[in-house]
C-alpha cells in the first residue's frame, strides 16, 4: 500500500475509534436521563398513589415511629445489659462487683429510660407570629431565635460517630448573617416531610443539603454549630479510654483483697 492509502487507513481508524467514543458518551447520557425520566415517573406514581401533605405547619414534634423504634431498642440494651450482670452475679467470679452492677443498672437504666422518653415527647418547634424559631428541649427548656437573626436556615446530615459506625444525624442550623449557628436541633426524630413543610415558614431562606459532612466541618463553615470535643471526638476518647481502663483494673484490685 502506498503512503497516502496508509494515512488515509490510520485516519479512518481514528475516526471510527473518536465515533466509537462519542457513542458511548452518548449512550451512557441516554442512560443517565432515561434512568432520571424513570425516577421522575416512579415518584409521580408514588405520590399519585401516596399523596404526601406539603402544606405548611407552624409547630412539630417527634415521630412516634421513631420514638417506638429507640424505645424498642433502648429496651433490648437493656435487656442484654441486665442479663450480662446476672449471669456474672449467678456464676461466681466477682459477685459483689456484679451485684453493684446490677443495682447501678436498676438506677440508671429506668432514669435513662425517662429521660428518652421526655426527649422524644416534650421536643417541640414551633413558629411565632412574624417567623423566626421557638425551641422546647426534653427538659422543658425554651429558647427563642427572632426573624431578624436569621439569614439561612441549614439542614444537614452529620456523620457523629466516633469509633462504631452509625447512620448521620439530621440537623437543624440556623445561621446568623455572620455566619455563626445561632441554634442547632437535632431533626432525625422528627418526620422528615413534617420539617420540610416546617422550615419554609421561619422565614428565611433554606438550604436542605445532601452531603454528610463531620462536625468539624461544620465548626468551620458555622462557627458555633458544635463543640470543640464533637469536632473532635477522638481527642476525648484518648482521654476516657485509659480512665476507663484505670478503673477497669482498679476494681480487679479492689475485690479479689476485699474477699482475702
């Protein structure tokens, strides 16, 4: 063949091999907006079949599906937790440590108890006349963030966890025009249609975001959103740990000389 049939053969195959490109950016697009028209479709049809409530509302509480769902786990912690102790008790080794371990768990698991159960039924938000926000915590405690304060409102899912993996938490921030957190509220006790019907009448405008972030992030970006210890958890569990341990070792001391 001679050199220009060659060229012309290399310049054919380019092209096929640029087409072969451009086909497939172009069948992963038709993909990527059929897949989009089949979600836009599958949400109409569920919302047709499902209508959900979008008008507004000026005061929300927890879900009572969410708060049956952490009592029923809280009630299986402390079912094993119990247990544990008894089995300790019962067999021997250290009884007199299980046996305060078992009366510690029959203060301090009712009190925890009471204290979800206040957490999950006295939370309130509500939205005075005019916007702005009214927050009533677990222990009845109110605080009240006016209109004029508030440039943005933020909900934004957190990754909280430390050392065990657990799903982010959804929170509440309302900014200031400095950018500072003039108040923060944990919204994943809450139904989340219930927030976003919520949240349009406090007034300002609204950012619901989708990326989990951490805590120090957050710290940065809102000053005030979380404290020093929640943006950085680690630096607290160094701390804990070997105290932890201490006593851990203190009370192996303690008992064995205690029944010498």
């Amino acid at each position: 063949m001679d050199p220009e049939g060659e060229v012309a053969v290399e310049h054919a195959e380019v092209s096929v091999g640029m087409r072969t490109r451009a086909d497939r950016r172009a069948r992963r697009e038709a993909d990527r907006r059929l897949a989009a028209k089949g979600l836009a479709m599958l949400e109409a049809f569920e919302e047709k079949e499902h209508p959900v409530d979008h008008s507004p509302v000026s005061t929300i509480r927890p879900d009572r599906r969410v708060a049956q769902d952490w009592w029923l786990k809280f009630i299986q912690a402390g079912a094993v937790t119990v247990a544990g102790l008894l089995w300790a008790y019962l067999a021997g080794g250290h009884p007199d440590a299980a046996l305060y371990g078992i009366i510690a768990a029959a203060i301090l698991l009712p009190a925890a108890y009471l204290a979800l159960r206040l957490a999950l039924t006295t939370e309130e938000l509500t939205i005075p006349a005019g916007g702005g926000l009214v927050h009533r915590n677990w222990m009845g405690r109110t605080r009240t963030v006016g209109r004029e304060a508030i440039a943005r409102v933020v909900l934004e899912p957190v990754n909280v966890s430390t050392i065990t993996p657990r799903p982010p938490r959804w929170y509440l921030f309302l900014v200031d025009g400095d950018g500072r957190c003039r108040l923060r509220v944990l919204m994943s006790i809450f139904d989340a249609n219930d927030v976003r019907r919520f949240v349009g009448g406090i007034g300002a405008p609204v950012e619901d975001r989708s990326e989990v972030v951490r805590p120090l992030r957050m710290r940065r970006e809102m000053p005030g959103s979380f404290l020093w210890y929640s943006a950085h958890p680690w630096v607290g569990a160094l701390v804990v740990m070997p105290l932890a341990i201490a006593l851990v070792i203190l009370l192996a001391v303690v008992f064995p000389s205690h029944h010498g």
